[in-house]
C-alpha cells in the first residue's frame, strides 16, 4: 500500500493546483490590482490602501507573489530603509483578467436572474 505522501505527490506537483493556490486567498488578486493602480508603492501605504490586511499577512503575501515573480521588491540604503514595491512584467499580464471581474459579476447577475425566473 502506498503512503499517504507517495499518493498525493502528483496532485501537490499538479501546475494547476499550485497556480490556483497562490490566487485562493483573497489578497494576493487585491494587491496585484493596487499595484496596478498605485505603481511602485511602499509596504506602509499598501497598509493604508488595503486596512483590513494585517501586516503579518501582507508581508507574507508580498513574499509569495515576489516568488512567484509577480512583483519585484526594490530596497532602497536609506535610513530608515525605504522598500517599494511593484508588478513585474508577469504581474501585469494578470492585470487584464482581474480587472474583467466587472463583466464576468455583471453576467452572473444576468444568468442568476434568468434561473429565478
């Protein structure tokens, strides 16, 4: 019989299952949009920008998407040291598809009408 590691190894690897992971929370989507909006932006004023996050979260979702090359984090050798961040090249061929949100919400009103009917 094979262990529980050994029967789940091709659904941890599975690009798909990892991709869908990284944008299953709800922030890592929120701050790929506000960097869009904002451009390079500094952790403090993403604090302000997002106030429900709370650092700890924010810092690791910052680190997730850095990984994963969808923003570049630039530390500037001032004191106090100055860090902001921004979307890569990667991170802003996401932009076009969060912002389709709108059509696709407006579409689900539709055809949820339409099912109540």
């Amino acid at each position: 019989m094979l262990k529980k590691e050994e029967k789940n190894s091709i659904i941890e690897i599975c690009p798909v299952r990892n991709v869908v992971a990284r944008f299953g929370n709800k922030w890592a989507l929120l701050l790929i949009l506000v960097l869009s909006e904002n451009g390079s932006t500094r952790f403090n004023q993403l604090c302000k920008l997002i106030p429900d996050i709370s650092t700890k979260v924010l810092s690791g979702t910052l680190q997730t998407l850095e990984a994963d090359d969808l923003i570049s984090r630039k530390v500037f050798p001032e004191v106090p040291i100055r860090v902001e961040y921004k979307l890569t090249e990667a991170g802003e061929s996401l932009v076009p598809m969060v912002q389709n949100m709108k059509s696709i919400m407006k579409h689900r009103k539709k055809y949820e009408a339409g099912v109540k009917k």
